[in-house]
C-alpha cells in the first residue's frame, strides 16, 4: 500500500507515482493519440468536414451511453471498494482479537509457566504471517517452527495442506492440554474460545474475499462497453472539435480505463498490488504486540 499525506493532497496532482494508473496507461494513450488523429485526419482531410455523413450522428448515442457506462463504472468500483475495505476491517479484527488473546492468556497463565507463554508468543502471530503468506497464494514460510518451541509435542507444520488451520488447530491443542492439566479451568476456556475461534471465522472471511471475484460475464461486458465507447468516440465528436478532438479523447479514455483499472486492483485486496492491503507489516506489527504482552 502506498503512504501519502492525506493533509496535502494537491502535492499528488502533478505527481506520477509507481501506483498511478497514467504511468500503466501511458503506452496505449499514445496508441490511442495516433489513431484519433488518424481518424481525424480521415475525415477533416478526406471526406471533408462540409460533407454530411450519418456517422456525425454517433453523438447521439454516445450521449445515450454515456449515462448507462457511468452507472457501471460507479457500480464496479463500489463493489471493488467494499471488498477492499472488509479486507481491512478483517484484518484489523485479527490484530485486536489476538492481542485480547495474548492479554487473557497472560492473566490466565501464572508467570512461572515460561513454556507455555513461550508457545502462545510464538504460534499467535505465527498464525498471522501464516494468513499473509496464504492469501498472497504462495508457499507460507515454516521457518518459525525450525526451532524447539519447547513444548512437550513435536510442532510439524505440512506445506501442502492449510497451514493457518493447522496453526490454529495447534493453540485449540495446546489449550485443551492446559484444561487437561488443569492449569486453566473450564470457565476459562469458555474465555478464551471467542478469540480462539475468530481467527478461524477471519481466514474464512478473507478466503471469500479473495476466491470471489467479480463475475465473469460482468466484467468482460464493462471491457468491451468500454472499448467500444473510446474507439468509437473520434467518429462522433471530431466534427464539431477538428483536431481538438486528440486530447478531449484522450482524456475521456484515461478516466474510463483508470476507473476499470482501479477497480481491479482493488477487488482483491490481499496480492501484490501497490494498493493492496499492507497484510505483511500488520502481521509483523501483530508480532511486536504479542511479543510485549507476553
């Protein structure tokens, strides 16, 4: 995600950073450039602008249209932003759940019990990176549990399968052994099991973020209305602005295609993308926290 200062945000206006959509589009505005003054030069040059054609008339039903690709694009990025910002909220409900966990664990947890304090500072933010790297798709480090995490079972973490259940499944373990030990009470549990049970509700939540993209037919149908409206609009609108018509165009082009583009950004908050959710510094932040609560 991509830090600005939110109090000066006419610093940005002449500003193309590495996330700015005119920096992506740039190569096909010069394409498109070229050929609205190829069409421009058709028909000022070659037909002559005196001559009456029914293609002047294209105007009309860019108006028309006009309305209609509006309501879609503010529809597609609605629904583009409201992925984005439950994303957030998802992952802002990790960070508050697992430090509640961290604190009830360390007022539960008498301070001589360093192994199982030990354990709990280790698996609860682990459980977050374990998010981060699973959402982005990719092979979620197990370097965390390399070491002896001094507990009386072995911690094996299997790459190939779920690896944030598997982690939650090893806290639900370790505190059933702490109420089989009796080193917390039954009650107790019945504290602790609302956030135990959160991180499972959260990765579920953010999985249907992720797996659910917009469908297919929808968006496939907004390309090519948008495609369909830019490449016509040369013909409908350079009669009544000559070669003017070059960067009017142009323009129009740009915030279309910019609408689209952010939208697809957007809608999966949780890749590579520069407007993705920052996932990896609030799993490292939730890290610092458990790290100081416990």
């Amino acid at each position: 995600m991509i830090p600005y200062n939110q109090k000066n945000p006419f610093l940005y206006i002449f500003k193309v950073g590495k996330g700015d959509t005119f920096r992506k589009l740039f190569p096909f505005l010069i394409l498109y450039c070229l050929y609205s003054a190829a069409v421009a030069y058709f028909e000022l040059e070659y037909r002559h602008i005196s001559e009456k054609s029914p293609i002047q008339n294209i105007d009309v039903l860019h108006s028309l249209l006009g309305f209609a690709i509006s309501i879609l694009l503010v529809f597609r990025t609605n629904t583009a932003y409201d992925k984005w910002w439950e994303g957030r909220k998802l992952w802002g409900n990790l960070t508050n759940n697992s430090r509640n966990l961290a604190m009830k664990l360390n007022a539960i947890l008498p301070t001589h019990e360093q192994e199982e304090r030990k354990f709990f500072k280790k698996t609860i933010p682990a459980y977050a990176l374990a998010l981060h790297d699973h959402l982005k798709a990719e092979s979620t480090a197990t370097s965390l549990f390399k070491q002896n995490v001094h507990t009386p079972k072995s911690v094996h973490i299997d790459e190939n399968k779920h690896i944030p259940n598997q982690i939650s499944a090893l806290i639900y373990m370790r505190v059933n052994d702490l109420l089989q030990q009796k080193k917390i009470s039954g009650e107790q549990l019945i504290f602790l099991n609302s956030e135990l049970q959160s991180f499972t509700d959260i990765c579920g939540a953010c999985e249907r973020i992720k797996n659910t993209p917009i469908p297919f037919s929808y968006s496939t149908f907004i390309k090519k209305f948008i495609f369909i409206y830019v490449m016509t609009l040369p013909f409908g609108h350079v009669f009544n602005l000559g070669y003017l018509i070059i960067p009017v165009v142009a323009f129009v082009f740009y915030v279309l295609v910019s609408l689209e583009l952010i939208a697809e950004e957007i809608e999966d908050p949780f890749g590579e993308d520069d407007n993705d959710l920052p996932t990896d510094l609030m799993a490292n932040n939730i890290k610092k926290n458990i790290e100081d609560i416990l």
